[in-house]
C-alpha cells in the first residue's frame, strides 16, 4: 500500500529478461537470452554462470527454495541451482535435445517436489525429484505456459487454445477450447 516501483539496472541493455523468481525479500533469480542469470541475496543484482556451454535464452524459473532453483529455456536446456553452482540437468524423449522451453512451474509437499517444464512442439517434461522425464501427450503445438496445483494436478496452456489438465495416475487430456463466449 502507498508502494512504488524503482527502476534498477541489472544488467546491460543488449540482454532481455524472461521471467524472475523469489523465495523471500532475501533472494530472487532472474533469467533472461544469452543464458543470463542474475541473482539478488537482499541487495544487488549479481550475474551468475549457467554452466550452459550454448549460453542458450532462458525463459522460466521456479523453485522451492534457496537451494533448489530451475530454469528452463531453448533448445530443451533443464538446468539447476543448488545454493552454490547452476549444472545443466539431462532430460528424456524425443524433443528433449530441440524443444524450446517456455513454461515452468512445480509443487513441494514436505520433502518430496513435482514439476513440469512445457514447450515448443507439445513438449512436456515431469521432474519427479531427482530426474526429469518425458511427460508428452496430446497434440503437437506449443505449450506456453504450464501451473501445478498440487503433487496430483496441473494445468497446460498453449497455440490455438489449447488446454490441457494432468493428474497423477492419468496422465494429460484435453479441457474444452476457450472461446471468446466463455
């Protein structure tokens, strides 16, 4: 209330930043093209190596916490933050080395934690704790956009509405199309 946004430079004008993430007002990720990562522990933006040796565009990230952080982005690049160093993450199925991730979001019930990471060509990637795996189903078009609910339950948004609704133990089918009447 009463608050106001402060512009910051966090880093030069030839980079675009995608998305940020925060766990507390003591640390926030950003990520953004040309595999930039910037981190704030409270104060000022400091940069990061991806370890990413394609310095590929980054487009999500999401964690749990300090110490458990993803960032997704083209060319189906996974990688993680464990509190010290990012490391790229293998990934499984048939886009995994081409698709363009877009969207990321994920879950944590006590120790365990759930994620999907969504893209170019339908792509669908689960982490299920320690590894990530092809997830993919349905239709070919992008995904763009992708919320976990819960350990059980997320939703996919991409081309041509497309709406698609995962729960564990079913896999991912089709919601109604969206329309301008609905």
């Amino acid at each position: 209330q009463g608050g106001q946004w402060v512009q910051i430079q966090a880093t030069g004008p030839s980079v675009d930043i995608r998305d940020v993430f925060a766990t507390s007002a003591q640390f926030s990720v950003a990520v953004g093209t040309k595999g930039t990562i910037l981190v704030s522990t409270g104060g000022a933006w400091s940069a990061q190596v991806s370890n990413d040796a394609l310095e590929r565009d980054l487009y999500a990230v999401f964690g749990t916490s300090d110490t458990n952080v993803f960032a997704v982005g083209d060319g189906g690049i996974v990688i993680r933050y464990d509190g010290e160093k990012w490391t790229v993450m293998p990934t499984e199925g048939p886009l995994y080395s081409i698709a363009d991730f877009r969207g990321l979001s994920g879950h944590t019930v006590g120790e365990a934690q759930y994620a999907f990471a969504v893209g170019a060509g339908g792509a669908i990637q689960r982490f299920d704790g320690s590894e990530w795996r092809d997830a993919r189903s349905g239709p070919d078009l992008a995904l763009e956009a992708v919320a976990v609910r819960s350990a059980t339950d997320a939703l996919a948004v991409g081309e041509q509405g497309l709406a698609l609704r995962w729960k564990d133990g079913i896999g991912w089918s089709s919601l109604a199309p969206f329309s301008s009447h609905d």
